[in-house]
C-alpha cells in the first residue's frame, strides 16, 4: 500500500511540475503586474487541489464501498 501511495504521489509531483512549467510565462506576467510570491504559491496549489479532487473522491466512494463489494 505504501508503495501505491509513493508512485501515486511521485505522479502528482510530477503533475504539479509539468503544469507549472507550461504556465510559467503566465506566472512571470502575474509578478511583473504586481502579483507576490505568496499569490503565485497560492494559485499552484489552488490548481493542484482542484486537479486532485476528482481523485480523492472517487477513491473515498471505493473505499466507503468496499466491503460491500469484496463481501
């Protein structure tokens, strides 16, 4: 289980990278109008959260089921 949760959370590092990179020009627009670190922070994790949202409720539907459908 601890191995699924690493590959699952190395996909999502590698997610929130890839994303950051191809909005990267957008992020040094946002800072030259004023924007600070911590909104540009704020945003990437806004962006990470609403990606892993689907995610999360799925697995919390599967694991709420579970036992019903293993028996």
């Amino acid at each position: 289980m601890l191995q699924a949760l690493a590959s699952g959370l190395g996909l999502m590092i590698a997610a929130v990278l890839a994303g950051v990179n191809a909005r990267r020009r957008d992020f040094g627009r946002r800072r030259a109008l004023g924007a600070s670190r911590g909104h540009l922070f704020g945003l990437v994790i806004a962006q990470s959260l609403w990606s892993s949202l689907p995610g999360v409720t799925v697995g919390a539907f599967a694991a709420s089921r579970a036992r019903e459908w293993l028996g």
